[in-house]
C-alpha cells in the first residue's frame, strides 16, 4: 500500500462508508422509513463517522485528527446502540442486525487502532513538518 494523500485512501473510512451505505439501505424499508426521527437519526449518525474521519484527516494534524477519530468512534457506537432499538422495533431481522453489529464493532476497533497508532507517531501531521 502506498502513502495515503487523502481521507479516501483510508481503510476506516472506506469501512464507514460502507456502514453508511448499508444503514441508508436498511432504513428504505417500508416500516423503518415510516419512523422520519428514527430513520434520520440512525443514518446521521452513521454518517458522522465517515464525516468525522474525514475533517480530521484534512486538518493536517495528529491531534486534531485522533479528536475527530473520537468523536467518529462514539459515532460508531452510537449507530450500534440503535441497531438495537431497529432489531426491537422489528424494522430489521436478526441475520441483517448481526452483520451489521459485526461491521460496527469491526470500525471500533480499526478506529481505535488508528488512534493509538497516531498516538505513538512521530510524525504529527503535514502542518508541523517544518518549511526549508
């Protein structure tokens, strides 16, 4: 794998857009679309994940970026938690709920991984790297 250059080159990221794509998909459901506040506050959260990766990343900085990395990962548990309410309204089945619990749980740990990396790094971002 090559330098990453930019926020779409991440494999976190990557792994929360697909989060989101399946969230989005989950809630066109006919029961689960009829829930407007539900609906929007699972998808907004889900997206806030990728969202947050990605501001973090463009700020050039290890500091800022591992405080977006933790926001994106309460994020991610926040998604999480209303799979739960989703699979007790019966808007989804047990099989989709578990491949998706399985996919937050997998993007928790791979965040989380990427800020302990970005904790122990020299490297502290593009903007500190002095100009000669």
């Amino acid at each position: 794998m090559g330098a990453i250059k930019k926020f779409e080159d991440l494999f976190v990221w990557k792994l929360s857009r697909e989060l989101c794509g399946d969230i989005f998909r989950i809630t066109k459901y006919d029961t689960f679309s009829k829930d407007f506040k539900f609906k929007e506050q699972i998808r907004n959260s889900s997206g806030s994940v990728m969202d947050n990766i990605a501001e973090g990343f463009e700020r050039n900085g290890n500091r800022e970026f591992i405080q977006f990395l933790s926001i994106a990962k309460g994020s991610c548990g926040e998604t999480r938690s209303q799979l739960y309410r989703a699979l007790d309204f019966q808007y989804i089945v047990d099989s989709e709920f578990n491949v998706l619990k399985q996919k937050t749980e997998k993007l928790s740990v791979t965040i989380g991984k990427l800020i302990n990396y970005l904790n122990q790094s020299e490297i502290k971002g593009s903007k500190y790297k002095k100009i000669v």
